[in-house]
C-alpha cells in the first residue's frame, strides 16, 4: 500500500447502492471533511439516497446516477444522462477517488474501474478482494461481516490519511424538517414508539409478518396504554396489512415523510422497532443513544450491516443454523433468503418484547482435523462419534447440535451452493461418509481413521441409545418407511425407545407442524432421511425449535433397513464401490457421478481451500 498523500484539493466519492449503504458512509465522509476541511468533497449516488446528505455539510457537489447507470427500461433517458456525467467527471480533474464499495461480481468490478478510470485521480483507493488491481490505494476485504461496513469504508478513507474521533452516522435534518415532524406528532414529551414494518425493495425476506408486527405493537400498548405508535416507511412496506391486525389506530407516515422529514421523526422516538433496512440505519443515525432501538435480523448479515452505535441496540436472531445466508464470504448468497424463510418465520413478538435477543446458543463446533475444498472434517471412528453423541446428550446445554455426514457430492454441492457451503461450515460436527473423503483426507496430509456412514451409523445409534437410553425419532423417506425402521430397529436391539416417527417431506408448507411434532417427543437424537442436502438445509433452519440434543441427516439408511432399497454387497462397500453399486442400480445417476471426478481434479487444484467468492469474514 503507498503512503497517504499530501495536500488533496478536489475528492471523488462513489457509494452508488441503497439508502443504508449511504448512511454507514458518512462516518468516512465525516473523516474526509475533517482532514481536508477546505477541498472540494464530491460524491456519486443513487437519486434515492442522495437527500441523506442535505444539511450535512459532508459533500460540496452531489451527483447521481442509478446503481446500475443503464438499465434497459430507461434508454433513452439514462444513455445522455450517463455521458453527462461521464463528461463532468472527466473535466473535474480529481486528485484522488474513494470507491465505498466491495468489487462482489465482475460486472460491478467492471463499472467500478470505468468511473474511477474517467476521473483521472492519480489516487484510486477502495477494498480489494483480488479484484482490486486497479487501485494506487487499497486496504483487505476481508469479506461481508469481517468488519462492519461503516468500518471499512472508514478504512478505505484512512488510505488517504482521513481519520476522525467522531464516527457517529449521520443524516441531514433541517429547522423544517423538525418543525413538520413536531406538527405531525402533534406531541412535545410525549412516549413514541415508531415501527417500520418494511425492508425496501432488495430484499423481501428481511420482512417479519405483519401480523406479528401488529401484535407486537398491541402488546406494547397494553403494557404502557400512553404510547404513541407510528408507522413509517415507504408505499411497499405493507403497513395496510399490520393496520389490519392493531387494535389501535396508530399514527401512519408511511409514504409521507422525505427521508429527512423521517429522521426527524424517529429523532423524537422513545423506541424503534424494524428488520433490516435502509430505514433502520437513518434511525441508527437519528435515534437518540438512549433509547431503544430494536432490530430483528433473518437471513441478512447482522456483523456486516448491524446498527453501528456507541450504545447497544437490541439485535433479535432466531438462531437458526443456516442464518446469514446473504452477503456471507465474498458474495451476496442468496439475496431473497430461502423459500421457507424460517429465520424469520420462528420470531415471535413475545421475544422481542422479553428482550430475548437470541434463541440461546452456546454451541461451538468441535475443531475440525483439516478442510477438504473448504468444507470441515473430523477425524473420527465410529465409537468415538457415538461417544460424542453420548457427551452432547448427557449436557445440560439448550442448545442443540448438528451433525453431518459428508461425502464426495456434499463437498462438489457445496462448491455451488453458497448455502450448503455455510451448513457444513457452521455444523457441529462432519464426519467423513465416502472413500473419496478419506483419499482427499490422505493427499492433504491427514489420516482419517475409517468411514462414518450415514446408513451404518443409524444402526450403530440405535444399538448405543436401546443401551443408553437415548429417545429416537426418525423422520422422513416414504409414508409408512420410517415407521417399519422404527419396528425392525426396536426388534433388532431390545429396550430401544423410540419417540415418533414421520413421513413427511421438507418443505417450508410442512415445516411447522412437523417441527411442533418433534418438539413435543422430547426426542434425544433425530434422525432426518429427506435426501442429500435437503436434510441438511432443513435441520439447519428447524434446529433451534426441534427441542432435541442432536440432529443429523441420514440419507437413504431407513429404505435399507426397511428392505425397499438394496445396499451394495460388503465387499463393495469395504472397497469403497458403493456409488458404482448405485449407478448399476439407478442409471438416472450417472449426472451426479460426473461430480466425482471433478472432485479429485479439485482437490489437486484447491486442496483445503473453498469458493474463492464462498471464503472470507465470519459466519
């Protein structure tokens, strides 16, 4: 990295995103406008979010230009919008250009490089991932969640000497903006409490439902009935439907407020209640530090795009295991979370309003012995996975533990499914279910002692837990499989308990009932044969609900025991031949054998090493 430079007269900010992105910026902007109280303090935003910065004095000259600067449906209007621009940059003459942002996709690097490019600054200083070549100036993407946002685009400000003491965020509020917000409240002391039932339009399955938001705002009032609650937002956020469940009629501001005019609501608010959302951090920035401001996170990045405050703030988190699934590593994952939506769907207004931040979760995964392509294993024979079953079982923890069994075609899923690659990285214990795994274990240096099947391990839990004690419930395969599993196993190893069994299948329609239903068996190890990577995703997102000590997938093992499938002979199986034993009997599955061979050119190629986009932060 060079040295920070000297005497910059003319600056070039770039934070073209959302509302949010923009208010975690100005602690950097505020940095700039310290150092180099007299240079020109330029920016390049979004239309959307440039009134953030009016009455803040950070920037000179506000520019702005859509996120995407073309979009198709806007041609004719974007294409000279676009060169006007690109022509007032290049006459500027800048000396140095900020970029706020992380270079995710090679398209947006690409847009990056023609803006910082056009300027001409001799200083082009940002984030690099390994794709920052472009940049005179840059500081370690460490990956979202590796810092907080704000955070970083401080630092990228620090690679041009920009340093401040004051990194509060900030939003523009004028005399009338306070002046329309008092009139509205029609209040001076009064005991506000302002919800946002949205989540802007990037991402639909940040919202909480809004009959829990209406019942959330019900409860608040029966305990302290001279609240006021008001609803902000914008005309997308849904507020007809929590009206619909309030026993009260609340004050509504949605779609009537300037992004300025709401700050100075939520300045007077006693408390603040949202998910995720550009909203939440224009209140992070106006809400006084000793009220309460309230937030509930599913499938966004909460270390990445948290509330950046000296005081706390009330972060609410189901728990779930799956939980960020967006803006993890160095990609946005998915963007509008998983169908079922669990994370969000298992918060209840009663936690938030006891305070309970997160469902309890003092979990941590064993240590794993190496990584193969990324992905975690643990050394282990069969007695001593059984035997730490037996110590997770005997604790006295809430929380509970999954496990995985992991095989050649886990690992090639995960290099694809962002998903997946967090489940098996987050996971409390992977153990190696396929010879492949054993071979990678051995080119990389380690020894893995045998195989912990899936299909050999079920038999091997029933017989410790019919010694133990262990409960049993066994989920999943075709109606009336795991019932019969059930039966031969009790037969099999006498004194056996088994607390439920059920068909079932994983999708989020199903979900719930079927998670009551095993919570309600007090079942002390679950079982779950939905299928390669289906299993997995649905204990991740059921575990914390589950009321079980231990949870892992099982794949085909209950249509074995069941006599409905038929396993490789055991010399093939001692020869690890059990996949070719497979493809005799379903030829449909000769797709997913060409995983394997791409699987041992990977390991060659990447050894422990995941994704490079997969990679990165925390989870």
């Amino acid at each position: 990295m060079s040295s920070p430079p000297n005497n910059l007269r003319r600056i070039l900010c770039i934070q073209l995103a959302d509302i949010g992105d923009l208010v975690v910026t100005t602690p950097a902007l505020n940095a700039l406008r310290e150092t180099f109280p007299y240079a020109q303090i330029d920016i390049l935003t979004t239309p959307h979010a440039a009134p953030i910065l009016n009455h803040t004095g950070l920037v000179n000259t506000i520019y702005t230009a859509p996120r995407n600067l073309i979009r198709l449906k806007h041609l004719r209007s974007d294409v000279p919008n676009l060169l006007r621009l690109l022509g007032k940059l290049m006459t500027a003459r800048y000396d140095a250009v900020l970029l706020f942002h992380h270079l995710t996709t090679w398209i947006g690097a690409a847009k990056y490089i023609l803006l910082t490019f056009i300027s001409g600054a001799r200083i082009r200083a940002g984030l690099d991932n390994g794709r920052g070549g472009f940049l005179t100036h840059k500081t370690a993407d460490l990956g979202w969640g590796g810092k907080h946002q704000a955070d970083y685009y401080l630092s990228v400000a620090e690679l041009i000497g920009a340093t401040t003491t004051d990194k509060r965020l900030k939003v523009g509020i004028s005399d009338e903006d306070r002046q329309w917000a008092r009139a509205q409240l029609n209040v001076h002391d009064a005991n506000v409490v302002i919800i946002h039932p949205g989540s802007g339009g990037f991402s639909l399955a940040r919202r909480w439902e809004p009959e829990k938001f209406a019942s959330l705002a019900n409860a608040l009032l029966e305990h302290a009935p001279d609240r006021h609650i008001v609803l902000v937002g914008g005309k997308d956020d849904d507020a007809e439907s929590v009206l619909q469940h309030m026993q009260h009629q609340p004050l509504n501001l949605v779609a009537k407020t300037t992004l300025n005019q709401l700050a100075a609501v939520l300045e007077r608010a006693e408390q603040y209640y949202s998910t995720d959302s550009g909203v939440m951090h224009i209140a992070t920035a106006a809400l006084p530090q000793d009220k309460l401001l309230n937030v509930l996170y599913g499938p966004s990045n909460h270390l990445a795009w948290g509330p950046y405050r000296d005081q706390p703030a009330n972060i609410y988190r189901s728990g779930v295991r799956c939980s960020p699934c967006s803006y993890v590593g160095h990609t946005l994952g998915l963007r509008n979370g998983c169908e079922a939506r669990t994370c969000m769907k298992i918060l209840t207004a009663q936690q938030v309003l006891s305070r309970e931040t997160t469902i309890p979760n003092d979990a941590q995964p064993l240590p794993p012995t190496l990584r193969v392509l990324g992905v975690p294993i643990h050394a282990m024979t069969f007695a001593g996975f059984l035997d730490q079953l037996g110590a997770w079982i005997k604790q006295e923890s809430p929380s509970p533990r999954q496990l995985c069994t992991v095989n050649p075609e886990y690992i090639m899923l995960a290099q694809q499914d962002v998903l997946m690659y967090n489940i098996l990285k987050r996971a409390d214990l992977c153990v190696a279910d396929g010879v492949g795994v054993l071979w990678a274990a051995k080119r990389l240096g380690h020894t893995l002692p045998e195989r912990v099947t899936g299909s050999d391990g079920t038999l091997k839990i029933a017989e410790r837990a019919a010694r133990d004690g262990w409960r049993l419930f066994l989920l999943g395969a075709a109606d009336g499989i795991a019932a019969k599993t059930a039966e031969i196993l009790q037969n099999r190893f006498p004194g056996l308990q088994i607390a439920g069994t059920f068909a079932g299948d994983p999708s989020g329609a199903s979900e719930d009932a079927i998670a009551a239903y095993v919570a309600a068996s007090h079942a002390d190890v679950l079982l779950v044969a939905f299928g390669q990577g289906k299993q997995d995703h649905w204990i991740a997102r059921n575990l914390p609900r589950l009321n079980v000590k231990v949870a892992l997938g099982v794949g085909g093992a209950f249509d074995f025991i069941a006599g409905v499938a038929e396993r490789a002979p055991v010399w093939m199986q001692h020869l690890g031949l059990e996949w070719l034993h497979r493809l005799i009997k379903q030829p449909w599955r000769w797709r997913r054998m060409l995983r394997l061979p791409l699987f041992v050119f990977l390991v060659l190629w990447r050894g422990e090493h995941g994704p490079w986009a997969f990679e990165g932060g925390k989870p």
